[in-house]
C-alpha cells in the first residue's frame, strides 16, 4: 500500500539517483582495465584532426598489455592508414557486443579508453604479444589466425598497431 510517507520517501531520495548512477559508473570505470584482461574484443575507432570520432569503427581482436592494446591488421586496413595519415588518437571500447553495425550502439556504454597509436615495428615486441594473443584466443581460431599474423609481420603483409591507453 502506497502511503504519503513512502511517497514522501521517494520523494526526498530523488535527488541522490544521478550520484547513485555516476557511482555505479565510476566502480565500472575503476574496473575498466580488468576488462582489458578478460574481454575478447576492443571497440574502436580514429579521432579525427577536427576531434571527431571517424566514421570507421570495428570490433578485433586484441592483447593488453602495461598499458597498451596491441591489434595485428593488414597495412591498407583503416586502422593502419589512419596512423600513417597522422591521426593517431584513437577511442578504444571495452567489450563483446558482436559486430559493431549490428550491436545498435551498445559497444558506446562500455568501459572506454582514449589511446595513442602508433605501429609497432619491433619483432621482440611481435613475438611477446602474439603469445599472449595465442593464449587468449586458444580455442576462437587462433591455430588459423596465429600463423597468418605471424607470416604477416614477417613478409608485411600485416602489421602491428599500439595503442597506448592515457592515463
């Protein structure tokens, strides 16, 4: 039964929701970097020079490691070019919504990241990440996808991507 005191209740309890909502937000940004560790895809997009989010985004497969999110991508992807071009501010998501076209936008209330990329041309490097990625994605493919990373840092057919997450 709803009395004047519950609604006298609710109603003196209303102003704290949007600092209720802002802490939940903040324990999920506080955890945001264990998402790092236990998802098995990054959302992401370039910055553009004028600031705003490019038009291409995509869901990849990724490692973390102290402070970097590394993806391995052919050359003329996107991803490589927008570097190469300069724009090597990026926005990174944290999660699996499936592909991004067909995620209605769900991706955007994930953890998030602004990074800074570059491309990664160091082999020691190479090789410590895709171990990492080849224990992470051991059972999504990785017997098929391993190689091909490998051979493709190799003959440049691919190449490495560092995004190295602001602090």
């Amino acid at each position: 039964m709803i009395t004047r005191r519950t609604i006298l209740a609710g109603i003196s309890l209303a102003p704290a929701v949007p600092l209720l909502t802002r802490a939940a937000w903040a324990g999920e940004v506080a955890t945001a970097e264990d998402k790092l560790e236990t998802s098995g895809l990054v959302y992401l997009t370039p910055i553009k020079s004028n600031g705003d989010e490019s038009q291409c985004k995509a869901e990849i497969w990724f490692a973390y490691e102290a402070g970097n999110v590394y993806v391995v991508t052919p050359p003329d992807a996107w991803r490589a070019q927008a570097v190469r071009q300069g724009l090597n501010r990026a926005r990174i998501w944290v999660g699996d919504f499936g592909n991004w076209t067909r995620s209605n936008g769900a991706f955007r209330d994930a953890p998030e990241f602004m990074a800074t990329s570059s491309i990664e041309t160091d082999a020691t490097v190479h090789a410590r990440i895709l171990d990492v990625m080849g224990g992470k994605y051991a059972e999504s493919g990785w017997s098929r996808w391993g190689p091909r990373f490998h051979e493709g840092l190799v003959d440049g057919s691919r190449v490495m991507i560092r995004y190295a997450l602001d602090t």
